[in-house]
C-alpha cells in the first residue's frame, strides 16, 4: 500500500506541475529573458537567450514562447515547460517587434533595419513572403478577422495596410511622427496607433482609413517633449488604453468611448511596453532606465509592487496558469 | 534588370491603390564649397572628404521611401565647387535649376549665395556654418540653419557643467576665426548660466610640440587658479586633444575638445539612434559626423514638409517648416522643430568625448516658458534677426 503511493508520487513529480500564471521580459541589454510568476510577483527564472531580445510573445495554446533575438537575426522558439530553446526560426534582418496570425501559423515580423516586413510559417520555418515597407518599419497589428496586417514605419511616419492573403500594401495612412505600436479594437473597426514623437495615440476607422481623432496627453510637471507614447494595450471591452509613455515615465489610462485621458500612473523609468494579465486585472509594464517591471492593479487603479529584471527590459508577454 | 522592373510595378500598384496620391517631383541641390583645412599637429586623423554630401545622401534615401508610398519623387542634385573656383558662378547655375538648396560652405560664401538676385524666394539650409552673425544681424529670411550656432554649442557644455556644480573654470583659445568665436560664446554663455571663467590663455600655434607636449603644457598651464573644468577652443583639433592628462592639474577637458558638444556624435545612440547611425554607415562607410548630420536633416526637414503639405512650392514648405504643425523626428529624443524669428532649427545636443556620450543638453532643470530647446542659443526676446517678421 505504502509502495504504491510513493510510486505514485513520484511520477507525479516527474510529469510537469502546472504551471503558474507567468509573465516573461525580455531584457534587452542582457541577453536574458526574465520569468515572474504572476501569484509571488518574483522573478522565479531566468533564461539565457540571443543578442537583444526584443520582441516577445506565446503561441495561442501558450506551448511555446516567441522571441526576436534581433541581434542573432533570428526568432527563436522556447519550450514554457522546460524553458529550452527549442529552435530559431528564420527572420529576415535584425527583426525587432512581431505579431502572430489568428491562424497561430504566420508571424508578421518587423525587420527594422531593412524596410521590410516578414512573413515567416513557424511550420514550415520558412519566410513566406517580404514586403517593401517605410524606413524602420516598427509596430505590428493583425485583425481579429485575420484579414489586415498593419506595419508601422517609425521614419516614413506612416501606417502601411497590408492585405494577408496578396501581401501587398493597400493603404498608407500619415501618422505622427515616429509611430511605434499598433493595435486593432476587438471589433476590427477601429486601429490605434502611437506616435513616440509626435506625442499622440492616432485613432482610425479601418472602412474609410480615415482618422477619428488624436488623443494626446498632458502631464503637469512633465515637459511635453518627455510625453512619448509607445507600446499600448487596448481591453477586449474595448472601453479603455493603457499607453506607455516612455521617458514620461507614466501608463495613461484612456477611456476609448469618449477618447478621453482617465489618469496617469507612475512606473519606472523610461516605461516601453506592457503585457496584460487575460483577465485584465493586472498590467506589467517594462521599465527600460530603470531595469524593472512595474506591477500595476486595473481594478484598485494603482501601481502594487515593482520587480527589478534585467538590464533594458523591452518586451512583455503574458502567459495563464495551466488549468 | 528583373529586381528594377519588379519594384517599379511594385511602386504602380502603391499609387494606382492609395488614394489622395499626387505626383510631385522634389528637385534638391546640394552645393558645397570646398576650404582649406587648417594644418593640426596630429596627421593621423584625416577628415573624409565627403562630409555633408553623405548626409544628405541618406537624407534623399530615407524621404525617397517615404515618397513612393505617395508618389512623391526627390532627387539631389550634388555641386561641389572646388578652391579657387567662382563659388558664385556655381551658385547661380544651381540656383536656375534649384530652388530648394543645402549648402555646405563658410558663412561668408553662405551669405553671398543668399543676397543674390537669383536666390529670393529660394529655400537654402545651412548645413556647417555656425557663425552667430548668421542668425542675427545678418539673418535672411531665405536661409534656414539645421547647423546648431556656437552660441548653442556653448549653452549646451555650459549647462552640463552647471547642472554638475562645476562652475570654475579657466579656458585656452587658439588663434584661428573658429576658435575666437567659439570662445565668445564660451564665455556668453558662463555668463548667462552662472559659470566664471577664472582665468583665460591663448595658445601659440606656431610650434609643433607633439614631442614635448609633456614639458610645455604643465608650465602653460601652472598659473591658472584652481578650477573644476579646462574649457578648450580649438575648432580644428589642433592642439586641444593633447590638454587632458598634460595640464598642470588633473581637470577634465570640454569645449572643442575632451566633452564636446555638437549637432550630433557618433556616440549617440538612445531615441533610435543606433539605427540613423547604422542606416549612415552602410550609405558612406564611416561614422556621422556634425555636418553630415545637420545635411541629413535638412533634407528630412524638406522630406517631412512635403510629406505633410504634398507640395514642392518652396514657399508652401518654408511656411509648414517654420509653423506650428512641422516636427521632424530626428534620433535626439525630441521633436525637432525651427525657430520662427531665424529660422534656426531647435535641438537637442549631444556633449561627447571620441568614446562616449556624457549628457545630452538641455539639462534638466533648465526651464523655459515655450520650448526648452530654447534655452540653447539666443532666444527669441534677445534676437536681432528681423528678417523672419
């Protein structure tokens, strides 16, 4: 009887545990890629990686995680469990920022030094196509339909809409000066775009292109030149942004019914991206200056603990618990 | 033969598909004029001889992207006028076919450019000279400057000293035109942040003293009373990158040499600068140097305004680039944007030694009531510009 359970036991602790709710940084400087799991709110791992991870993201089932290694031009694939890499898949050039196809088969890659944009089937590992885009092509968006990929390119000031079925551009939309993130609202009608120097978030109906309106921020205390928006999250409800403000060193809560600026909260230093918890009750958002990670509460509406990772913290990806 | 014909379709399908396109052509000139450089101590620094031009080379690289998403062609023309040649013959010949320029010349040859007939009405930037007369009594409304003044090289080192308490200091100036300038403005600018120049020496440029630089520099130097900084104006780099480690004291260099401050070094590298720097290397094969990078803005400036306004008129762009809506993002971490009363284009500078960036002014703390970036060079309350009115 006494046997049984032991061996029963120990094959339990050989199969893998379920794994916490985690959140992975990739620290750019570092070559490193930070693990905090998310119930601790410590860093629990830390995983060796290529030259300047950038770039971060999980497949849909969460299995693997996606990295831009730019400097190694590759994009390489992490095994969650084991956290091994498991192989590096083909990029183009110093890829920077990427966006994964709802068909969970194609990633959409910035290669920033190029002025292209890759297409690359993580099945086949092979770049299916290249795309001729604006100088330092940058943000990356996908529909929910799976029908647009949006490119932005952060000296040629614009938003490139690329159909996903011909790979050619279709639309160019003028931005603000040096637009970083994009992202689509949850009913594909709207795209968001910010614009670093330009120091707006670009709002555009995506049947005519045509902008809505600019959102811009005001800090007191903060000169307008430090108000730089970058990465930005957008609620699958689709009431609210939250936007990185970079050397403002502050998240804007927006509420994007009525484009109007709720609050600001303060983070670490020069603040670039953020991932956000599925149940949107949690954003982390990667401080790159000051090498940690600000742990933000969306319900109480404050920042809650801050966790220093590595140096240049750049991307954020979220991943749940298994259940 | 394949690749070409395959863009060029490439680029039909962008115009025929995207709507509120106009073909325009955007014809640029770029006109240098070629100097004397003066004699330094050391012969292993040689300047290239393409400064400017690859700039603005990669200026015409980066709007000519952006163009082809909206059917906008530039070129850029290059002219460059050797020693002894009619600079205004030159300039003439430009000017019939260009209205838009970017001169690469001394601020004397910049200005007979702009007074003649041939050139009202003309768009002209300012690529390399830093002549404050150029932004003040002598302004022309036809000349734009994306070349920082000595006055705002000045209040850059001036207010990262400052902001670091180092607030006594002694200077030595050469005996050329740039180092007298530049040590004008050296000692303005001391003025204007709360900075004392202690004690002042002109260096004689008459010996070369690579081999005993070691025994004239401690005497030169041992007189001066006790100071934070050794402030150097010596524009060429003649003398002034032997100072550090051969004063009498042990006292950090600045000015032409040591922490320089300047439109732009090739240390810089935060607010995406790693990639303008990257983007210029591949283009000319070496680093961006000031000239290089003031050229590349000129041209972006024009690539920016054309963009926003879809129209070549040099009138329409000088409109758009002095107002309120133009901004230029240009790898400083600032919008760039010009001043309406001179046509100076605001900045963020970076001081720098050869290895590393120190600060990039203006420095925290430094408030102005519109635009920080104000706080460097003369302001629009002290100017005596009237040409922009």
């Amino acid at each position: 009887m006494i046997r049984t359970t032991v061996s029963a036991l120990a094959l339990m602790a050989l199969s893998a545990p379920a794994l916490a709710q985690e959140v992975w940084i990739s620290n750019e400087r570092d070559q490193t890629v930070s693990i905090i799991d998310v119930q601790t709110m410590e860093v629990v791992d830390t995983i060796e990686v290529g030259a300047r991870p950038r770039g971060i993201m999980f497949s849909h089932d969460y299995s693997v995680a996606y990295l831009c290694a730019s400097d190694d031009d590759t994009i390489q694939v992490i095994d969650v469990e084991t956290r091994e890499i498991l192989h590096n898949l083909p990029s183009g050039e110093n890829p920077e920022t990427f966006v994964l196809h709802p068909d969970g088969r194609h990633i959409w890659i910035s290669n920033e030094d190029d002025n292209i944009t890759s297409v690359l089937d993580v099945e086949e590992r092979r770049i299916v196509a290249q795309i001729p885009v604006g100088i330092e092509p940058e943000g990356k968006a996908i529909n929910h339909a799976g029908t647009i990929a949006i490119t932005t390119s952060e000296t040629t000031n614009m938003a490139h809409w690329i159909d996903t079925e011909t790979h050619e551009i279709f639309n160019n939309s003028l931005v603000g000066s040096r637009p970083r993130d994009a992202e689509f609202t949850t009913d594909d009608k709207r795209l968001f775009v910010s614009a670093e120097i330009g120091g707006g978030l670009h709002v555009f109906d995506t049947e005519t292109f045509e902008e809505i309106v600019e959102i811009r921020f005001e800090i007191p205390d903060v000169h307008p030149h430090d108000i730089q928006p970058v990465g930005f999250r957008l609620t699958e409800d689709m009431t609210r942004a939250y936007v990185a403000l970079g050397p403002a060193n502050r998240i804007a809560v927006v509420d994007i019914e009525n484009y109007e600026v709720i609050k600001y909260h303060q983070v670490g230093r020069r603040v670039w991206h953020m991932a956000m918890s599925n149940d949107e009750t949690l954003l982390f958002t990667t401080n790159g200056v000051s090498g940690d990670v600000t742990v933000i509460d969306l319900v109480r509406q404050e920042p809650i603990k801050t966790i220093q990772v590595g140096r240049f913290p750049w991307g954020a990806a979220y991943r749940p618990a298994d259940s | 033969m394949n690749r070409k014909t395959a863009l060029l379709s490439a680029a039909a399908i962008w115009i025929m598909a995207g709507p509120g396109i106009a073909n325009i052509d955007i014809p640029i000139a770029y006109l240098e004029q070629q100097v004397e450089r003066p004699a330094v101590l050391t012969n292993l620094d040689r300047p290239p001889e393409d400064i400017g031009l690859m700039g603005a080379r990669l200026g015409l690289a980066d709007n000519a992207q952006t163009g082809s998403f909206l059917g906008h062609e530039y070129s850029v023309s290059e002219t460059i006028v050797p020693l002894g040649d009619d600079w205004l013959e030159a300039a003439r010949t430009v000017l019939a076919e260009h209205r838009i320029l970017v001169v690469h010349a001394p601020a004397e040859k910049l200005l007979a450019l702009a007074d003649l007939p041939e050139a009202e009405g003309a768009l002209i930037f300012n690529a390399s000279a830093e002549s404050e007369a150029l932004r003040e009594d002598t302004c022309r409304a036809n000349v734009l400057h994306t070349m920082p003044s000595y006055a705002m090289r000045a209040d850059a080192l001036m207010q990262f000293l400052v902001s670091r308490r180092w607030t006594d200091l002694v200077m030595i100036t050469g005996q050329r035109a740039a180092d007298m300038e530049f040590a004008e403005a050296l000692r303005n600018s001391a003025t204007k942040f709360g900075a004392r120049i202690r004690a002042e020496r002109e260096w004689d440029m008459s010996s070369d003293m690579r081999r005993n630089i070691g025994q004239e520099f401690p005497l030169f130097t041992q007189d001066f009373p006790s100071h934070h900084v050794m402030l150097v104006a010596d524009e060429a780099g003649d003398f002034g990158p032997y100072l550090e480690f051969n004063a009498w004291e042990p006292r950090p260099v600045a000015g032409s040499a040591g922490a320089r401050p300047d439109a732009w070094s090739d240390r810089v590298e935060a607010y995406g600068a790693a990639q303008l720097q990257e983007r210029f290397r591949r283009t000319a094969d070496r680093t961006m140097r000031p000239v290089d990078y003031a050229a590349w803005a000129a041209v972006r400036s024009v690539g920016e305004a054309v963009t926003r306004t879809s129209s070549a008129d040099p009138d329409v762009l000088r409109d758009y680039i002095l107002g309120d809506r133009f901004e230029l993002a240009a790898f400083k971490g600032a919008a760039i944007t010009f001043r309406d009363w001179n046509g100076q284009m605001r900045q963020p500078m970076p001081v720098a030694t050869r290895t590393a960036l120190v600060a990039m002014p203006p420095m925290e703390g430094f408030l102005h009531q519109s635009s920080t970036l104000d706080t460097l060079g003369r302001d629009r309350p002290e100017t005596a510009c009237t040409a922009f009115n």
